[in-house]
C-alpha cells in the first residue's frame, strides 16, 4: 500500500468518524466530530497539492515554477485551520454554556417541534403527508411511542 492511497483511507477513517460523531446530540461529541471532519479535508486538500514522497522544489536548478510544488493548497489548509479553531471557539463556549445553565451538553427536543409533532399526529399526518392510519409508527425523538393517527401513546 503506497502513501497515497494510505492517506485516503485515513481521510475517509477521519470523514466517517467525523460524521458518526457530529450526528450525535452531544455538544462535546460534535465538537469532536468537527474537529475529524476538518482535519480529514485538511489532508485530502494537502494530498492533491503536490507529488508524494517529493520535496516541494522538485528540481532545483534553475528558479522556472515548473518543478515546484502548487503553494495554494498550503493557503488553504491555513485558512481551515483557523476557521476550525473558530468553530471549536464557538461550539466550546456553547458547551460551557450549556453545562452552566443544564448540567448537560445533550441538546434537548425543542418544545415547539414536540407540540407540532403531537398536534400532527392527532391530525393523523406525519410532516405534510397523508397517513392510512394502518401502519404503526414508533418516534424515539420525541418520546413515547404512538399509533399513527393518535396523540394518546396507546
């Protein structure tokens, strides 16, 4: 296995990883997540700027810019680097936030989305569509589990 195809699965390891964690309803765990994720794209941007295994100056002879390396995508992953560290400021003071205020960093279900969910279960539809009222439907994300058609949890 060569180093390029090497640093592709680590970027699609951190990508995925990334992902999986920034899915989660945890504050700590999506900044977690953002922090895989920026680092994955941050090797596959370095990856495709320039040859593998080589010296950014390739030939060094003469000053022509044939031989050298692109230096844009060093720029680039300087400038996500500190968007990163600007996002992780910003979920981090969230998190802190969140742990004063809660004593959690689990982002709850707003009450809003909960009442509008029950009131469209009553109605016996589910996000607009029209329900037959013959299939069952269990919603782990707003808490007991319901009948289509029914806002009683029976």
């Amino acid at each position: 296995m060569n180093a390029s195809l090497a640093l592709l699965v680590l970027v699609a390891i951190l990508v995925a990883c990334g992902t999986y964690l920034l899915l989660d309803r945890s504050l700590t765990r999506v900044l977690l997540g953002t922090l895989l994720i920026g680092n994955g794209v941050n090797v596959l941007v370095l990856m495709m700027g320039g040859y593998p295994g080589s010296a950014p100056i390739v030939q060094g002879g003469h000053l022509s810019t044939d031989g050298m390396s692109d230096p844009l995508p060093q720029a680039l992953i300087l400038t996500a680097i500190v968007i990163t560290f600007g996002i992780s400021a910003f979920i981090l003071a969230m998190i802190y936030r969140s742990w004063r205020l809660a004593r959690e960093d689990v982002v709850a279900d707003d009450e809003g989305d909960v009442r509008i969910a029950e009131e469209a279960l009553a109605e016996g539809t589910s996000g607009g569509e029209a329900s037959t009222g013959d299939e069952d439907y269990t919603d782990t994300e707003f808490g007991a589990a319901t009948a289509a058609g029914r806002g009683d949890g029976a």
